[in-house]
C-alpha cells in the first residue's frame, strides 16, 4: 500500500471520529437543553406516618379524595391489675371511626367511643405539603379541629346539666417533617376548650404540646411514640401526661397496630386532658388499632 493512500485511510479515520464526537456532544447538549426548557414538577413527600395516627392522637396525614377510612381501636385496663382482671383485658373499649377523603387535602371524621360514651367528629386540611421542585416546602402542616360531646347520662348530683356543657373542642397544628426514608417527627400545638369541668382539677382552656415520631425498621414494620406535654395544668390535678408507642404492621390493604399507652382515651379530650396513668408507674394500657381503607370515588 502506498504512502498516499496510507495517509488517505489515516486521514479518513480521524475525520469519522471527529464527527463521531461533535455528534455526541450535540446530542448532550440538546438533551441539557430539553431538561431546562422542561417544566419542573412538584414532587410530594409520601408516607410521613403510614396512617392518620400517630399513636393515640392524629397525624398530619390525611385520607386520598375517594377514600374511606374504617378504624377500629380497643384499649384494655392497665397491665399491673393483676390475674383476677386478667391484666387489663377485661376492661376493654372500643372506638369505631370513619374518615372520608373529599379531595387530597381535606378530610372529615367522625366515631364513636364507648369511653365515656363519647362521640367525635372533626375535619383534618394540609394547609402546606412537604416538597421539592417548583418549590422547596420542608414540612408538611396539617391543621386540625374537633367536637366530641359526651353522652353519659346525668349524674344525680348535677341534674341540670345542659348539653353545651358535654362539648369539648379542640384544635391543633401538625407539623411534620419527613427527614430520611426511615425517620419522621411532627409537633402537634394544641388547645382543648371544655365546656363544664371541675376547677379544682381542670381547666376550661389547656394547651399542650405533643410530639410524635416514626421509625421504618422494615418494608412493613415500623416504630412510633408519642407524648403529649400539658402546659400549666391545675396544680392538684390527677391526671398525668400521655405517653404511647405503637408499633405499625402493614397487611396488604390494613394497617394493624399494637400500642402500649397510659391512657385509655381515643379523642384528644382524653388523650391530652384526662390521663389517669402514671407511665413510669406501670399504669399502662395495651390496645390497637385496626384500619382498612375502601376507594369508593376514583
């Protein structure tokens, strides 16, 4: 092979891989240039807790638009009430609740608690989700607001008793943060207006402040706690903070959860205001709560 064609060939070569080259980096910035001129997403957290407890109290999530939550809770007698009351398991209550999805934001509940013979309603809104993309949101808050009216009958001693002195409202911020895959924490401020109370060991008006948290052990396990710190309560008052942990279980479409708490309460005017355990005394209670969720509008 001659010289000329030689360097033909060589020269040849370098030409394809010149243009080899310049295509490819065409291509790269065409596709740098379809990625800017794309419209950015917002993009979600999900999950920050698996349902809408924390624990006893609610979390910040809310149900689907079409949704309906069915739950069902027990809570036993306390543990340290020895064999003859079988360690709390005569001593059960139970509250049935439903929680509808109107759209994805709002969300309405009511139940019924055979504690105190009580009956609730409420309605949950995510004022602000937690999100990258357009905007960088790094919390979700879910405002929250609830009547429960107490139906036990008159006591003999107060026959004049009117039904506004059965309500109790109730309103809170949930502020929750999904941190990493496995971590979740939310800070609940609240405040709890009783119509009718004993002043030498309530008030009408309490605040408090709870904090909730969430653990993802496994792709179906995972550890929550939650405590509830009353501000100012009456000085002689024998109720005590809440303290619970609850350990959540995924089953396909329920989410079953066993809890060990020092109150029997299942609405926040007993969880918060009226909890006659004592935590570190042993005054615990165990229970769950079982929640399957129906799509009834897609």
């Amino acid at each position: 092979m001659s010289l000329s064609v030689r360097s033909a060939l060589k020269l040849f070569s370098v030409s394809v891989l010149l243009m080899l080259v310049v295509d490819a980096t065409a291509q790269d910035d065409l596709l740098k240039e379809l990625e800017e001129s794309a419209p950015v997403k917002a993009v979600y957290t999900e999950a920050t807790f698996k349902g809408t407890r924390a624990v006893n109290g609610h979390s910040i999530e809310t149900k689907r638009a079409g949704e309906l939550e069915f739950l069902i809770s027990h809570r036993f007698g306390r543990l340290n009430s020895g064999a003859y009351e079988f360690w709390g398991l005569d001593q059960a209550f139970i509250r049935i609740g439903f929680e509808y999805g109107i759209n994805d934001r709002l969300g309405v509940g009511i139940g019924r608690n055979s504690f105190n013979k009580i009956y609730d309603g409420y309605v949950k809104y995510k004022v602000l989700r937690q999100q990258i993309g357009i905007k960088n949101i790094p919390v979700t808050i879910t405002a929250f607001s609830s009547l429960a009216i107490q139906s036990v009958p008159r006591a003999s001693d107060k026959p004049d008793i009117l039904f506004s002195d059965r309500l109790a409202y109730t309103a809170q911020l949930h502020i929750g943060r999904k941190f990493s895959q496995n971590l979740s924490l939310q800070l609940s401020p609240t405040i709890i207006h009783t119509n009718l109370v004993d002043q030498q060991i309530l008030k009408n008006d309490q605040y408090a402040l709870g904090i909730a948290g969430r653990y993802k052990l496994t792709r179906s396990l995972s550890l929550n706690a939650e405590y509830y710190y009353r501000v100012d309560p009456v000085e002689q008052t024998p109720y005590y903070n809440s303290l619970a942990f609850g350990l959540d279980i995924e089953t396909g479409g329920h989410v079953f959860q066993l809890i060990v708490s020092n109150t029997q309460g299942m609405v926040e005017r007993t969880i918060i205001n009226e909890t006659e355990g004592d935590f570190l005394a042993g005054d615990i209670h165990f229970g769950f709560n079982i929640t399957r969720t129906f799509q009834l509008v897609k």
